[in-house]
C-alpha cells in the first residue's frame, strides 16, 4: 500500500494514500510505518462508519 510522508518539527508525518483523511505521526520513519499499519487494520475493519476513500472513475 502507497503513503505520503514527509518531516515536520523533527516528526514524521503521513497518510495511506488510498485514505488521506486519515494522518498519522512518528519519532522515526519506521515508528509512522507502525502507525500507518495500525490505521489501515482499523479502517478495513469496518468498525469505523463513514471511512471516505479515494478510486479512480473511467470516463472515456
């Protein structure tokens, strides 16, 4: 699965791609890895309502 990260303030920062309402934190790269993973466990398991995701939509 595709993230977005990027440093700020000495902290990483980042959202799974197919999820960007979502944003996430770590100390280090590896730590918001974790949490990404974390994140993803939780919204595919459809304990949260209302999860917005992103798709692409053909139209020609």
């Amino acid at each position: 699965m595709r993230y977005v990260y990027w440093q700020d303030a000495g902290v990483w920062l980042g959202y799974l791609e197919n999820y960007p309402d979502y944003l996430t934190q770590g100390e280090t790269i590896e730590g918001l890895e974790e949490n990404l993973r974390d994140i993803f466990k939780e919204l595919s398991s459809d304990n949260i309502p209302c999860v917005r995701k992103v798709a692409e939509l053909q139209v020609s």
